[in-house]
C-alpha cells in the first residue's frame, strides 16, 4: 500500500512536492520507508534541505485552550541542492520513528480522536514548501498490546485516547507530549476508582506504565488522584501471564490510592500526585493488594527496575 501527499506549485517558483509512503502501517521505534519526489518549473530552485515531521493535534495545559497541530519529531533527509529547470529529483528515505511515537490503532482500527501525518518541509526562497500530509497508522508495540489485551479482560473499556503537550515530572522522556488513554474501569476495580488513564513510555529495552486513578466523589464536588508507575521489559513479553501482571500492577495502585486518600486534605486544591516523580515500583505477584478487586489467578509478576 502507497500512500501519497502533493503541494501546490509552490511560492511562485514552481516547484511540486510529492511525498510517498511505502507502507504506511508501523510500530514504534521503527523506519518508516518512502520517497520524496522534487519536480521544478520552468527556473532553477536552490534548495536548503528536505526535512519530515511527525505531526499530530495535541491538547495544550491550558483546558481552556482549543486543540493545536504540533510538529513533535523530525528527520533531514536531503541536504542543499539546486534543482535544475523542468528536472526531477527522487530522494528515498527511512524515516525512523521515535520508541514513545503515539499509537493512532486500537483493535486493528484507527483512533477517530488521534489522526496523524508525514509532513515534508522543503526549504527554499523566500519561505517552506510544506507538502501535503501523508497519513500514518501506528500500531501498539507488543507489550503495549499485552497490556490493552490484559486490561481488557479485566473489564475496562477504553473511553479516549489523546494527545497532552508537555512533559511528566520525574520521567525521562524523548518527546515532548504525551499519550493518554482514558478508560471506563472494570466492574470489580470500580468501588476505590472511578476513572483510570494508562500512558505509556516506551524505549528500545521496554515499556513503563503509569496508571493515573481517580476517585471523583460527586455529591462533595472533589477528587483525589494519584500515580503509580511500573516497568516490563520487551525480552520475554510473550511468555508473561499479561492479566495477573496487570492486574497486580491494578491492586498496587489501589492500594497506594486508598493510603494516599485517606491522609488527603480535601479542603485543599488537589495538584498532580508527586507519585509520578518516584522511579517505577516492582509489581505485586498476584492475589496481594486491595481487598475485593478482581484477581488474575497464579502467574508471575513483572519486571522492576
């Protein structure tokens, strides 16, 4: 499957940009293939570079704030050169993409509320051709799959996925966003939660997982949230019981929620949990945590840090 993005002649000089994709379905931490293809008019175009970028519509700090497309990663695939009158010149590319690059594929479908491109920049006088975006469809790493799966089971159900700009405190991070995925909680985790995000950041070793409760209380107008975070590694994910992992990872986040609230101010202004500053915990082997929540039966837990 080709996918393929073409500007306008551009800033009068008549150059066109075409922009194909191999395939356009990746994974995190891969090189995605393609070509971009410069075509000028009828007058030499002196080229600065030819760069892509990864580009997606992020929501800002501000909640107030609309939604905003971002440029968040980028690649030089062409140096300076001058493109002679009515010629054409093919520039084939691997664009690799970053190990935390945002999923747009749940279940083999894309994210309506996560779309994302290949944009082409080409820099020439007196401004950037911006090509026409390619779109890109990027599918869960294996253990990112292994642990939608196993939350599945449990009962939760995905309600969005987006994009936030900025950093988390205390994680090391290569972009600057972050994907949040928010879910319904499962029945039997539903009585100490009432909401669970799930952001992921992955590296070429493995994946880190922070899971963010909240316990709304509504009748109060209040809540209280907290982090955990926790760690696998990507050697050895398919021999792992993926629903007692999580599931312990599930009961000590509970566990440390519950604590947390009951020594919490609630006439205070509630701010982000510093929990996600401390590295990631080791998690529980299965049948430890908070009373009454849904067990995954004997299995190991995963890997600490």
């Amino acid at each position: 499957m080709r996918l393929t993005g073409v500007s306008p002649e551009s800033g009068g000089t008549g150059l066109t940009v075409q922009t194909a994709v191999t395939n356009p379905s990746t994974r995190p931490g891969l090189r995605l293939p393609g070509r971009v293809t410069l075509v000028a008019g009828s007058v030499d175009v002196p080229v600065y570079h030819v760069r892509l970028g990864l580009v997606s519509q992020v929501e800002p700090d501000d909640p107030e704030a609309p939604r905003r497309l971002v440029q968040f990663h980028q690649a030089q695939v062409a140096d300076a050169l001058v493109l002679r009158a009515g010629r054409a010149r093919s520039i084939p590319f691997y664009f690799p993409l970053p190990w935390e690059t945002p999923l747009t594929m749940f279940g083999g479908v894309p994210l309506l509320s996560l779309r994302m491109g290949l944009r082409t920049e080409v820099a020439i006088e007196p401004g950037l051709d911006q090509g026409a975006m390619v779109p890109i469809f990027v599918y869960p790493l294996p253990t990112q799959q292994h642990v939608l799966a196993a939350l599945d089971t449990l009962g939760f159900r995905v309600r969005q996925a987006g994009l936030v700009d900025g950093r988390l405190p205390g994680v090391e991070q290569a972009l600057p966003l972050h994907q949040r995925w928010g879910f319904w909680v499962g029945p039997l985790y539903a009585g100490p939660i009432t909401e669970l995000e799930v952001i992921f950041v992955a590296n070429s070793a493995g994946l880190e997982v922070i899971l963010w409760c909240d316990r709304r209380l509504a009748l109060a107008g209040i809540t209280h949230t907290s982090i955990s975070r926790f760690r696998v590694w990507h050697t050895g994910a398919d021999q792992r019981d993926w629903v007692a992992t999580v599931d312990g990872w599930l009961r000590e986040t509970i566990n440390r929620h519950a604590a947390a609230a009951a020594h919490a101010d609630w006439s205070a202004t509630i701010t982000e949990s510093a929990h996600v500053s401390r590295p990631p915990d080791e998690p529980l082997q299965p049948g430890f945590g908070a009373g009454g929540a849904a067990g995954g039966g004997g299995g190991g837990g995963g890997d600490g840090t």
